[in-house]
C-alpha cells in the first residue's frame, strides 16, 4: 500500500493556495479568517524561488 500522503508543491499550491482560496465565497471567508486571526501565513503558497 502506498502512502496516504504524497507531498507535491504544485499540488498543495493549486489545492490550497491564495488563487484557489480566493476563487470561491468560502475561501475568502476563509482568508477573511486567518486575516483577522493575525495569521503570519494566509494560504500554502510556495514562494516562486521554489516552484
């Protein structure tokens, strides 16, 4: 059996990132969210140095 989790950059940006979070009511309610919370991270962007 392979393992559940299977990291991949590209994947966890489109999945989760600010274009996607943004793209939907519920993801800017979301951001609106972290952003009142005082997050320091807001989505799990990769930094473009690594993509």
């Amino acid at each position: 059996m392979k393992p559940t989790y299977n990291p991949s950059k590209i994947r966890r940006a489109r999945k989760f990132g600010f274009r996607s979070r943004n793209s939907t009511s519920a993801g800017r309610k979301v951001l609106r969210n972290r952003r009142r919370k005082g997050r320091a991270k807001l989505t799990a962007s990769v930094p473009r140095r690594f993509r």
